[in-house]
C-alpha cells in the first residue's frame, strides 16, 4: 500500500492527515487494497456492505439493470474517490448497485463503521479528522444527487444531453473536455440508447453547438446549449 499512500493523502477521507497518520490509520482498522482487471466485478448488488472503498488507480462504475434489461449507469468514480461510505454506516447495508471495474483498477477498503465507533488510542486524532471528512464527502454527495436529479427531471434526451455537458463544463471550467468512459456509458446515465445519443450529438454538431470525438468535446456555442436545457 506504501505506492498509494500519495494518492491517499490527496483524496477527501483522508485530506489533512499525513502520510504517516494515513499508513497507521490503515494498520489499526486492518484496511485492505484489491486489484480488478476492466469488467471484473467489486461489489454485486444485494451484497452487504462492510467497507467501503477508495479507488487507488483506474475508475469503477456503479451500475444496475432496469425492468428492460437496459444498463443504467448511476455513478463513475475515477481515482481518490469514495464509494460504498453511505452504505457502510446505514442499517440496512445492502448494495442497491453492482460496482464493477471500468477500466483495470485498485481499491483499498476501509471499514468507515468501525471508523465511527471504535477508537484506537494510537491514532484518536486521525480517527477524528476522518469522522469530519466524511461528513463533507456526505454533504457533497447530497448536492451531487440533486443535481442528477436536475438532470434526470429534463424533458428530452437533448435537454438532458445539454444539461450533462454544461454539468461538466462548469466542473472542469473550460469550453473543452473529455468525458470519461464511451458514448454508450454516456447514452446509459441519461437513460437512453447509443443510437439515440448519436442522432442528438449529429444534430447539435450540425447545428453549429459543439464538436463531439473520441469523448471529447468542445461547447462552441455554450449560450444556445444553455437555452436547450432550459437554463
């Protein structure tokens, strides 16, 4: 784990700790890493939750299957982020999502419950600035949820399309940038269909809005995409 440490200090759990206090952290509740090949599952759905995972290296997705058997995707979590943290400290601690490996990647698993009861004079401090993290990790989460909502709440895939891609031009802060994952992710977390997708791209393409390649993309004209999606 001593490769990842310098990953770890940068991600939310643990921002403020050192790497030390990470490194002794991790002893004393007995956290542990795990490496999964593109495709390979981390967690199925149904499947209690006991710790809850940082990604080391590559990118997971949460994901599940409608009536339809359609794939929908709920979340992607790229390298330092926290996943499974809500479940780990909630009653019921059944996995609503399978999480599988989005491209070949290492977690390291950490029991947040014990985190929040037990404590372990060695590292009572560290104990405590982690308890305040999560926290803000929750609190984010709950802002990030409304805004899927927002998405979701559009009344056509366009808008819903418009609406993502401004999403992520405000995050990345720039008219250009690359989404990760592949047009049919993409399609599955605005709940439509590759094709589908690919006729709006077209249709916006032509129109002038954007250029889309290769999950790159450049906004040419932000104010006409903000008017399709109706902000």
């Amino acid at each position: 784990m001593e490769e990842f440490l310098q990953i770890l200090e940068r991600t939310v759990l643990f921002e403020g700790l050192t790497r030390g206090e990470i490194a002794a952290l991790c002893r004393a509740f007995r956290c542990r890493s795990a490496y999964y090949p593109k495709g390979s599952v981390v967690l199925r759905r149904d499947e209690r939750v006991e710790y809850a995972g940082v990604v080391l290296s590559g990118s997971v997705r949460a994901e599940r299957n409608s009536p339809d058997g359609a794939l929908r995707i709920v979340a992607r979590h790229a390298a330092g982020a926290l996943f499974g943290d809500v479940l780990t400290v909630s009653r019921g601690r059944r996995s609503p999502v399978d999480i599988v490996a989005a491209e070949d990647a290492a977690v390291l698993f950490v029991p947040l419950a014990a985190l929040m009861e037990d404590a372990a004079p060695e590292c009572r401090a560290a104990q405590v600035r982690v308890r305040l993290n999560l926290l803000s990790e929750l609190s984010e989460k709950y802002w990030a949820l409304n805004r899927r909502l927002d998405l979701l709440c559009a009344p056509t895939l366009r808008a819903k399309l418009a609406r993502r891609l401004l999403l992520e031009r405000r995050e990345q802060g720039s008219d250009v940038f690359t989404l990760s994952g592949t047009r049919e992710t993409l399609a599955a977390e605005l709940g439509a269909n590759r094709s589908a997708l690919s006729r709006e791209l077209g249709k916006l393409a032509r129109e002038g809005v954007l250029t889309a390649q290769r999950g790159r993309f450049a906004l040419l004209d932000p104010a006409a995409l903000e008017k399709i999606a109706g902000e």
